[in-house]
C-alpha cells in the first residue's frame, strides 16, 4: 500500500506496473526536444497550452484553430484589439483573461529575444531556470510551463493535470494537502528524468481509466499495492 516510502526504485516498479496494465510510452516518437522544428513551434505549443487551461481538448482544439486562421503571426496576435481575440477564442472559456495571458507571453518573449517570437533561449537554461521565467509571465503557472518545457524542449519536469495530481495523492507520491505546485516539485524530485513524460502519461491514463474522482474501479493490480483511497476501503 501507499504508506510505504517512495524512492526511485519503488518510482520504477510503478512505471513497470503501469506499463503491464496498459502499454509502453514511446517518448521519441510522441514528444520531446525536435532539431527540426521551426523556431515558433514553441511559442505555438504555449499559446495553445494556455488555451487548454481548465477546458476540454475539442474546444482547445477549436480555440487554436480560429486563433491561428485569424492571425498571420504572433506580432499580430500581440498586436490583436483584446476583445477581438477574446471573441476569438471564446470556445476555450475564460477569454478575457487567455486573451490577456497570451498577449503577455508574447510580448515576454519578444522582449526577451530582441524581436523574435521565439522559445529557443529556453533550451540552453536549466530546467529550474525555464520554469522560473516562463511561470514569471502572469498567468502561466507551473503546469503550463512544465507542458511546454517536458513536450517540446524534453527538459525533465512532469506537467501535473488534475488526473496526475489525484493518483499521486491517492498513491501518497505526494502529500493529499499537497498544493499544485508542490506536487509538482514533489515528482520532480522523485521520479527519474527518463520516466518523467512516459509516468506522466500512465498516471493519465490510470485516472480516466480506474483511479476516477468519483466512483474509482480499484479492481486492477496496481490500484491493489499502491492506493489507498476510500473506493480501495
């Protein structure tokens, strides 16, 4: 059960349990730092991560459609009338304030860079320093960040969503008064560089699939040896 202590070893065993009940995660092939993109690539990939922010992918995916078929490029999506792109976006919910969160994280960027709409600088920073300048942008927190420093740049620091951050209170990775921000230095500590994106995923999936917020299926073996929530009881 989940009182015991985690280490890196029990972190693997998990990672090995999660993977016999559902499937390898291929890193290469899905995420991770591309030589080959173009310099925008991660600037779009957190424009459109902010977007997703407390809201379903379909209407993220909406979002970032109109978004981009409307605007050229990120000097006009900065220089955009704010309640235009509020209009814009405003199947994503919360318009108002990603108009202005995306808004801000542009004009970081390109004051940053000299003019270029660009993420490249972050590749070279620690990973602890790419987070700190991107979660400095008002409205970006450390999910957001992490989204777009682990996906794009494969830096090790894990995006902790609502389901990640369920299953790991429930299997005591971190403490249940843990706040977001400190589940995500938690499994950052704990878990190995090279299993951060792949746990990242299987705790994913392990929430929509048995470890639900309501009405959890326990009857699985990893639920069996690591959980300790009430629907294990």
């Amino acid at each position: 059960m989940s009182m015991q202590a985690w280490d890196e070893t029990r972190v693997r065993e998990l990672h090995d349990e999660l993977v016999s009940l559902y499937e390898p995660v291929d890193r290469v092939a899905e995420h991770g730092a591309d030589p080959t993109a173009k310099p925008g690539e991660g600037v779009r990939q957190l424009v459109t991560t902010i977007l997703s922010q407390n809201v379903a992918d379909a209407n993220t995916s909406r979002a970032a459609e109109a978004l981009f078929d409307r605007y050229a490029d990120f000097a006009a999506l900065e220089a955009a009338d704010h309640d235009e792109l509020a209009e814009t976006i405003r199947v994503a919910g919360l318009a108002d304030q990603k108009a202005a969160r995306i808004q801000r994280a542009l004009a970081a960027i390109r004051e940053e860079t000299g003019g270029a709409y660009s993420l490249a600088f972050l590749d070279a920073m620690a990973t602890a320093d790419a987070k700190d300048w991107l979660t400095a942008i008002k409205g970006v927190g450390p999910k957001t960040a992490s989204v777009v420093l682990n996906f794009h740049f494969g830096k090790p620091t894990m995006a902790v969503d609502t389901h990640v951050e369920r299953v790991s209170k429930r299997f005591g990775l971190v403490p249940e008064s843990a706040s977001n921000q400190a589940a995500h230095v938690a499994l950052d500590e704990i878990v190995p560089d090279e299993l951060i994106y792949p746990l990242h995923v299987l705790l994913i999936r392990h929430g929509r699939t048995h470890c639900s917020a309501r009405n959890a299926d326990c009857d699985n073996p990893v639920c069996e040896r690591y959980c300790d929530c009430a629907f294990c009881a």
